[in-house]
C-alpha cells in the first residue's frame, strides 16, 4: 500500500530543499527544479530498488536526471533518502564544492550519471538497460527529460535505438511543463504530438497527471507489464510548482530567488 500522505510530505521537504540550495547559491533553476519533485519522489520513496548502504549494487535500479539544470530535485530526493548530508546542500554550486549546477556521478552518491548537456540522457539510459539484459542483471532504467529537451536531435536516436533494442525495462519520463527558457515550447519549436511521434518509434505511451502520485503510481504498473517495448510517461506539471509566484512562469526558468522571494516561497511550502 503506497502512502500518498508520506510522499506529500517527502515532496514539500524536497521543494523547501530546491529553494534554500538556489537561493543560497544565488544561482540555478527552481522552475524546472520545482515541476519535476512529485515524479522524483514517487521513484525514490515508493518505486525505485536503492540502497543507502550499497549504493553501487550491481542490480540496482538506475535513475538519469537528462534535463541536468533541474539538479536540485535530485540532490533533495537523494537528502531525504540519505545518500546526502545536509552539509553537501550548502556547497550547491559553490567552487569545488559537493554539488554542481549538473549531477556529477564523480561526485555524488546515488547520481548514476553525468548529465548537464541536455539531450545526452536518454541515449545514457538506453545504455544502462541493454547492460542490463547482456549481463542478465535484472533492473530498471528511468530517464527524466524536460519538454524542451525533445527539441534536441540525440533524443530520436536513442527513441529509435530503443526500440530496436526492446528495452521494456527502460521508461522515460517527460516533464511537460510546457516552457523553456525564453518561452513557451509552442513558440520556441513546437514539439507537435509527442504521443503520435513516441508511438510511431515504437514506444509505449501513457499520459498522466505529473502531480497525481495515484496517476503516476498507476504508469509504474502499466510499464510492469509492457512487453518487448520502452515505455514513455508524458507526465503534464506545472513550472514552479509549489510556489504560486513562480507557477507557470517561464522567468523562473533561471531567475535568482532574492531574500523576500525566499521568505514567500518557504512560507508556502511549510
């Protein structure tokens, strides 16, 4: 039995987490950061098979954070989990400091791979699940990509390979917020039906409610019994989410959080 209340609460703990790292940095990306925290906490706290003790298993489950810019997410998700101490969120980008702007594997316990370039991810992804079934160690591959990063070519590549490949053991998940940095995704380069075009490269497409853990919960069983093929989550969210300021605002993109936007944001989400 999943514990919606205990999400709720991991989630709100997690967004409190986005906007103190950003905020002391005075730097980074609390739109993207914000919109993606339910999904990540239904993978870390109800889904994904980690271990804060051996956080290497051979046959752990591996998550790629592709849309990089929104690294706060993880870093307070992997906080919560324990793989991080409340110290390390203090050197968010800071020089030389635990966590960058983008996850660094080299880095961080529990960041499976190196992202920052967006794009890169899904084909990382469909890497780490075709090991899986040449080495016949049983696993799951999840990917979180960003609505505007399906404007980079390397992702239809990979969407391609994938198929090819079989990889019911790899799910992506789409962060469809439905803006970018200067801009709706409309505006800047229409992505167009992106359940036409995912369903056309032979993928399993299900369409939910990004902020719904029941909905999400529910595409975590669908893609357990999908079979010979990858399956992709278009989960529609809200930029900012949490934080009514910032809801739907393509300037918090990449905005600077100031003392008073601080003080706001950590009201609303006690």
């Amino acid at each position: 039995m999943i514990d919606y209340e205990h999400l709720s609460l991991k989630a709100k703990n997690i967004r409190r987490s986005v906007i103190e790292m950003i905020y002391n940095a005075k730097s980074g990306h609390p739109g993207g950061a914000l919109s993606c925290v339910d999904i990540i906490t239904a993978l870390y706290f109800g889904r994904m098979n980690i271990d804060t003790e051996d956080p290497m298993k051979k046959d752990r489950d591996r998550f790629v954070m592709s849309k990089g810019h929104s690294s706060p997410a993880i870093y307070g998700a992997l906080y919560e989990r324990g793989f991080l101490i409340e110290e390390e969120l203090a050197s968010f980008r800071k020089f030389n400091g635990t966590l960058q702007g983008s996850p660094d594997m080299l880095r961080v316990n529990g960041i499976d791979i190196s992202t920052g370039s967006l794009g890169m991810g899904l084909s990382a992804a469909c890497g780490m699940a075709l090991a899986s079934k040449i080495e016949n160690v049983n696993y799951n591959v999840y990917a979180l990509l960003g609505d505007g990063e399906l404007q980079e070519g390397m992702v239809w590549e990979a969407a391609m390979f994938a198929n090819q490949y079989k990889l019911d053991n790899l799910m992506a998940i789409i962060d469809m917020n439905g803006l970018q940095i200067n801009g709706s995704t409309d505006d800047v380069m229409s992505l167009g039906s992106i359940t036409k075009k995912f369903t056309s490269f032979g993928w399993y497409v299900i369409e939910i409610d990004g902020h719904d853990f029941d909905q999400i919960f529910g595409a975590f069983n669908i893609f357990d019994k999908v079979d010979s093929k990858p399956v992709l989550v278009i989960a529609n969210t809200i930029k900012g989410k949490g934080v009514s300021f910032m809801e739907n605002k393509c300037e918090w993109h990449s905005n600077i959080i100031n003392k008073e936007d601080y003080k706001i944001a950590m009201d609303e989400l006690r």
